[in-house]
C-alpha cells in the first residue's frame, strides 16, 4: 500500500476537494487550492463567516502543514430574504 507521500500532490487536492464538497458543514464546490512552496493556500468566496471558519477548519485538519486563508466573505451572497424551514 502506498504511503500519503507517495501520493502526487495534485490527487491529493482533487481528494481534498471532494471531500469539502462531500462536508455537510463546508458544502463548497467552488474552492481552489494552491500549493506555494509547503504552503497550501485556500481561496473561495462564502456566504458567511461560519461558512469561511467551516471552509478553513475543514482544510486543516485534513491537510498536514501550513494553510494560506484567501478566502472571501461576500455577505451580499448570503440568502436573508429568505426564512430557513
């Protein structure tokens, strides 16, 4: 079996993205991730801050190293015309 290491970084990220995607408390499909030197930087545009909170811890802890927030909170995306049922 091969070890996390032996994986190429670039199926790693597409795993890593699926999952955020799969997250019931992330749920974001429109994330890219950017590996810089041994950083691996996030960039998104969310609706809310528990949604960026979410988005971040989510990454980290399924990501070993450091971890670059480019992440944008765009309020004017968040629905509050409309109640939650």
């Amino acid at each position: 079996m091969t070890g996390e290491d032996e994986v190429p970084v670039e199926y790693r990220l597409e795993h890593l993205l699926q999952q955020l995607a799969a997250d019931p408390d992330v749920a974001e499909t429109d994330v890219v991730l950017e590996r810089c030197g041994d950083r691996l930087v996030v960039s998104a545009n969310v609706a809310t801050d528990a949604r960026r909170d979410a988005l971040l811890a989510a990454v980290r802890a399924r990501w070993d190293g450091e971890v670059g927030d480019e992440v944008e909170v765009l309020t004017h995306l968040a629905d509050t015309e409309r109640p939650v049922p």
